[in-house]
C-alpha cells in the first residue's frame, strides 16, 4: 500500500508535470507564428489580426522580448477578469453555466475540506485500530487518518454521522441556490436574447401519411386549421445524407488538389505523383493534380444527379417537417401542447437552433427510434458489465505486488524507493485512463443511433451514459473489486462473520488510488488541456501544406468546441470522490479542492480564447448537472451505512437512511420548483417578448427570415443561384393546390396573412366541390 511519503512523491511529480504544461503553455502562446492557435476565437470574431510581422525575420516567428517571459502567468488573472454577463455576451449562457459546475465544486468542498480536516481527521488518527486489531489487512499511512482508524462500537463515530449532516445540509443549500440563480439566468437570457429562427419554430414528427396530398401540403393544412392564427411558414425534411456525403467526399478531394497543387507551385520541375491503392500505400501510380481534377468533375456530377433526385423523389421526404409561427407565444402553444387524438401523431418539440440540429438523423422514421433506443439500452448495459472485467484485471496487475508477479525479473528495480513511489503513483491512474481514451467516442456513436435530433441532446445522453459508465466501473469497480482482490489471500482464511470487517476496512483504503488517479487525470489532465498540443501541430501541419487564403487559415485554426460529453462527467466523478470520501478518508478533499480551482482558471481562459459556440441550448443540461451531484450525496450515504454496518453500530443506519430520504426530498422539490424553466417556454414571457420586439420594429417581416432557416445545409454550400433554385423548387413543392376530396377541413381565408391561403384557390363552396 502507498504510504504518506509515496503519496507526498507522486503529488510532487504530478504537480511537477502540471508546472511544465503551464510554463510550455506560457512559452509557446506568447511566440507570433502560435496566436493563432491560442487566441482562434478572437479571430474568428474579427476582434484580433496577426502580430506585427515587422523588424527582423527571426522576430516573425519568435517573441523576443524578454520581459514578457517574467510574466508568463499572467494569463490566470486575464481569465479571471471578465464580468459573468461579459462572458455571456462573448461564449454564450451555455459556457458560462458550465464554469458554474467548477465554481460549484469550490463552494461545497473549500468549506467541506476545512471542516472535514478540523473534526474528522484529528478524531480518526488519534486511534490505533489498524496497528492493534487488524494486522493481517495490508494498511497504510493514509487509512490512519480515514475512518477505518476508529475502533468498532466507538462512540467516535457519532462524529461522522454529525459530519455527513452538515456535508448533506450545506451542499443541498448551495445546490439550491445554484439550480435558482441559473434558472433565473436561462430566463433572462432567453428574454433579453436576440431574435433567433429556433423561438419561432417546431419539429414535428411522425405526420401521418395522406394518399391524397404531399407531406408538406398536409402538414400546410394541418397548422392552417389546428393554428390558423399563429401559423406562418414550414419546411418539411429531407432526407439527403447521401448527398451530405458525397459534398463532403469531393470537399476532402478538393483539399487534396489544393495541396498537390500548392505543392507543384513550390517546385515546377517535377509534377506530384501518388499511388491509387488504399491510403496511397499501393496501386497504379498517376498525376495527383489531373487525378484530383477527374474525381472532382466526377464527384460533381454525381452531387447534381444526388441532389435533383432529393428535390423530386417522394420517397426522400420524411414525414417531419420544422413549422414556423407568427410569434413565440404560438411557438410555445404549438411546442408544449398535444396536437391530435392519437398521442404518436403529430409530436411537436421545439426546434434545435439551426447550427445544433443534427440532420442525420431527421431521416430516421419514428417509428424505429423506440427500437433503436431498447437495442442501444442493451448494448450499453453489456459494455459496462464487461468493461469491468479487463479494468478489473488490469487494476490487479498495476501494483507493485502485482507487478512483481508478473514479472519477478524487475523486483529489483521495482524496489527503488523512487520507482516504487513513481509506480505507485502514476501506474494505476494512467492504466484507467488508457482504457477511458476510446470510451466518448463508442457512446457518441450510440446516441447518434438513437435517433436523437440535436447536437446538444446527443451530447447530454452521451454525457448521462458516461457518467453511469463511470459511477459503475471507475468507482465501484475500483472499489469494489480492487479491494475484493487485494484481500484474497485474506477472506480465504478468515472465518466468515470475519468477512464483512474487513470489507468495511478495505473499502476506504481504495482512497490511495482515487487519489492518484486525481493526480493524474484531474491536475496534470487539466494542465495538458490548456497546451493544446494537438491543435497546435495540426495548425502547423496544415498552415504549411494546405493554406493559400486566409480562408484557408481560419479553417486551418478550427479551435473545437467544449465537449459536455466528455468534460461533465469528468467533473461529476470528482463530485462522486469527494461527497463519498468527505467522512470516510477526509485527506482526499484537498486534492480535489486544488481540481476544482486548476481547472476552473483553465476553462475559463479555454472559453474566453480558444472553444468555438457550437450551439446554444440555454443551459438546458443543468437538472443534470444538479441530478448526479444528488446521486452523489446518496452513494456516499449508502457507502456510510455499509461501513458503520461492519463497526457494530447499527443505531446509526436509521439516522442516515432518514438523511438519504431527505436528500431524495430536496432533489424532488427542486425538480418541481426549477426544472419546468428547463424545459417549458412561459407563456407570459413570450408574450413580452412578443409585444417588446412588435414595438420596438413592427416593420419586421417575419416570414423571409423564418422561411429557409431550416434548409439542408448540404444545400447551403452550394453556389447562390443553386441556393436560389432549392428555395424555390421546394417553395413550389408547398404553394400547390390541396388534392384532397374534400376541404371541410380548411379553412377558406388565411388568417396568417389576412388574404387566402397561398397554396389554396379561392374559397368554394363546399357542395360545389366535385
């Protein structure tokens, strides 16, 4: 086990490696050829031009003055300076809300440490347990200052109870006055924001087929009659993956030419030469440039071809459509209201913001999204039970003992006390992290086949599913089966009303590795993530083979974009960390305190100059944001219960089982007070809204701002008067005439525009109808 010395080793290192990323970062942002690469959104934004090129060729490239290098951590103050709604206005109330999430983090566990390390840690290490009583458990320097210290039966353990009261108390009070102070921030952003398409629109999906008219003729009709007040304009969807993939294909070739090209004007005597095979690795060998020209010109053909099928085939309409509104009280009505008899007809949401809607998904059917969703439920549930089985296994082997095991050969080296501590350390911490690297990625591909329809929804489930991921391999595999396996030898020669003491005890000296792992992950993680090593070499790579423009340049310094996918449940695993081990190993706290605040200053200088907006959701994520924190609270009352259960104090389960049904409480009471401001538009501040921006420009045409917001973007990039024929073919698929039999069901004039409806003839009488 790792004793306080190894502990003190390895957090030198860690903090050693962390100093180094910082002290690189400072180095290589401050050097002219790299601004672009740490400052991407201030470009991007217009706010900021290339340094001075002028004096000498080295002074382009290299920032000679000296003086500015005794101030290279002045970039942490910088980050620190920008007001809240300053940010708001500059990233967007999604990243701010996000910062919230470390700045949460330090309001609970800043007051929790220092209570934690004043009550708890004196009244654990003023004991001998584990030297007396348990001798044949391995122990360590740090299990002396846990509660596994503290003999059975002691009345010392009133103190925990007491302790996980006011650690319970005073995170649900800051939760409370979180989840009230960004609910009242999503409000006010969302009244004091910009006009935006998405306030007006809806998607509606699973139209029901009519053999009589179009998807976009009965979707007309329907919202003529159902709103004939508030209706305005629709755009039915398309189904064009295809054809997104064949504009991508010829984009990536037309990249490849630029480079072939800009590579034959730097050296005219020899023209470039690749092979046709895989990867360019074998076939026949041919003219890059006229082979990029052919697939192009060939690729362009089929793009036309792909493209006027789209625009005539029946069957490339999906029964969805996004529906525009007059007003974003219509929207709302529209939105949060049941559109039909049949509850699976007609389904009405709000639209995603342009820029956040996932069009590949529009085309799934939504009758297979629910088949979809139990396929995907059930091959997650296999990939976290057999995920624990290598991690597991692997966290057997990353110890020394293990080590030594497996290879008896470096025992000697092994036990250098340097290497030792180092192994001890690093190792465990580092295997996890291995084994996590692919993991984002599987999930992200999972809830893209669910079916979800936004960018921003797709990553909330991803995030959900990492965190479960986490919850049930990180911290119960590591805990459960670490310990399991450490203590073998142990069980097997123990009695078995022996067994469960020495689990309680087992249990909380996991905290050495959690502690390591936090090293490893969170400290020296976080220095990594603000040197950006990866961005800058691929800047590089591609300023210096592919860039001509300074278009070419801004898509070469793409700075990415804050993955909540990956980056939330990171942080809610060190919620989980620290709520379970506050009174079970209390010196783990500092560790998480110095997380907190490290990568707090970091991402705000990452959202300030670096992440691109993505899309804007309003901070749609925080019920669960403030969902997992209250998980947390229940696995560390639970975790409390099983250990004081092994210390023979059963008096204390009804106390704590009481204070994890009041948690329950709270958080049932916080979803009824805050959560409807997360997922309801109210009515009444649609309504002012409305009638603000009607007097403020009543002139506003609405219906050309809202009529092609939801076009394909594959269209989109398609020269102007491509662009121009799309709006109009589709336009023209709307303005026609209804085939139905009968039109009882519409109504004659259009109150949207006081005239006649623009895709019907003049009003008939109904018998006059053949």
């Amino acid at each position: 086990m790792a004793t306080l010395s190894d502990i003190g080793v390895a957090a030198g290192i860690n903090l050693l490696s962390a100093f180094v990323f910082l002290l690189a970062f400072a180095i290589l942002r401050l050097q002219p050829f790299n601004d672009r690469v740490y400052f991407p959104k201030w470009y991007l934004k217009g706010l900021r031009s290339s340094p001075s090129r002028s004096g000498t060729f080295v002074k382009k490239f290299v920032n000679l003055d000296f003086r500015s290098y005794l101030r290279f951590l002045n970039w942490m103050p910088e980050a620190l300076k920008m007001p809240e709604l300053e940010l708001i206005d500059h990233a967007g109330l999604d990243s701010a809300v996000y910062l919230r999430i470390y700045l949460i983090g330090l309001k609970i566990f800043v007051p929790i440490t220092f209570l934690a390390w004043a009550v708890l840690v004196p009244v654990n290490y003023t004991n001998k347990t584990l030297e007396l009583q348990l001798k044949n458990v391995t122990s360590s320097d740090i299990d002396k200052l846990s509660i596994s210290n503290v003999p059975e039966g002691s009345d010392r353990f009133w103190t925990h109870i007491v302790m996980a009261y006011a650690f319970t108390f005073w995170t649900c009070y800051v939760l409370l006055k979180e989840y009230e102070k960004v609910a009242n921030m999503r409000l006010q952003f969302l009244v004091s924001e910009k006009r935006r398409p998405d306030q007006f629109t809806v998607l509606v999906r699973n139209v029901p087929p009519d053999s009589d008219e179009s998807v976009s003729e009965t979707v007309e009709h329907f919202f003529l009659v159902n709103h004939p007040d508030t209706y305005l304009t629709h755009q039915v969807v398309c189904n064009a993956n295809k054809l997104a993939k064949l504009v991508k294909k010829r984009k990536s070739k037309q990249n490849w030419l630029d480079y072939y090209q800009l590579k034959y004007s730097r050296n005219n005597a020899k023209r470039p030469i690749m092979k046709t095979g895989f990867l360019g690795l074998w076939g026949e060998k041919v003219d890059a440039i006229d082979h990029h020209i052919t697939e192009i010109e060939k690729l362009s053909d089929e793009i036309a071809e792909e493209r006027e099928r789209v625009l005539k085939d029946p069957k490339s309409i999906m029964p969805a459509a996004f529906v525009s509104f007059k007003s974003r009280w219509g929207a709302a009505v529209c939105a949060q209201t049941q559109q039909s008899r049949n509850p699976t007809l007609w389904l009405t949401d709000w639209a995603p913001e342009p820029r956040d809607v996932y069009w590949q998904n529009l085309s799934i059917p939504y009758v297979s999204i629910a088949v979809r969703r139990l396929i995907m439920a059930v091959a997650f549930f296999f990939l976290t039970f057999f995920f624990m089985i290598p991690i597991a296994s692997v966290q057997a082997l990353a110890t020394i003992e293990g080590l030594e095991k497996a290879a008896p050969f470096l025992k000697a080296l092994i036990e250098i006390p340097f290497i030792k501590s180092v192994i001890q350390g690093f190792l465990p911490g580092i295997v996890l992290k291995l084994f996590l690297i692919f993991l984002p990625t599987i999930l992200m591909i999972m809830s893209k086949f669910e079916g979800f329809t936004s960018i921003s929804s797709l990553e909330r489930r991803s995030a959900t599913r990492y965190y479960l991921f986490n919850l049930v391999n990180v911290f119960l595999g590591s805990v459960i089966a670490g310990s399991a396996l450490d203590q073998l030898n142990t069980f097997i020669k123990q009695s078995a009303n022996e067994i469960p003491k020495t689990i309680g005890v087992a249990v909380p000296m996991r905290a050495t590795f959690f502690i390591t792992y936090i090293m490893v992950d969170g400290w020296a993680g976080i220095a990594a993530e603000i040197l950006m090593l990866k961005p800058l070499i691929i800047y590089h790579l591609k300023n210096t083979f592919l860039v001509k423009t300074e278009k070419d340049r801004e898509e070469a310094m793409n700075p990415g974009s804050l993955s909540f996918n990956v980056g939330e449940p990171r942080i809610q695993l060190y919620f989980l960390l620290g709520m379970v081990y506050a009174t079970v190993t209390p010196v783990l706290l500092p560790f998480i305190v110095v997380f907190f605040g490290l990568a707090y200053v970091v991402f705000r200088h990452q959202i300030i100059n670096v992440y691109n907006q993505e899309y804007e959701s309003a901070a749609a994520f925080w019920p669960d944001v403030h969902g997992r924190i209250i998980i947390a609270l229940l696995v560390s009352h639970v975790a409390l219960i099983g250990l004081l259960s092994t210390k023979h104090l059963a008096q204390a389960a009804p106390l704590l089982i009481t204070l994890a049904v009041l948690t329950i409480w709270f958080y049932r009471f916080c979803k009824a007070r805050y959560e409807p401001a997360f997922v309801r538009y109210p009515l009444q501040e649609a309504v002012m809204k409305d009638t603000l921006e009607r007097a403020r420009d009543s002139n506003f045409n609405l219906k050309p701002y809202l009529q092609n917001a939801y076009i394909h973007p594959v269209f989109k990039e398609e020269d102007d008067d491509e662009e121009e024929e799309v709006v109009k073919l589709e336009n023209e698929s709307v303005l026609v005439p209804t085939k139905r039999q009968s039109r009882r069901n519409t109504p004659v004039p259009s109150k949207m525009s006081g005239a006649s409806s623009q895709s019907l003839p003049e009003a008939v009488p109904e018998h006059s109808v053949p």
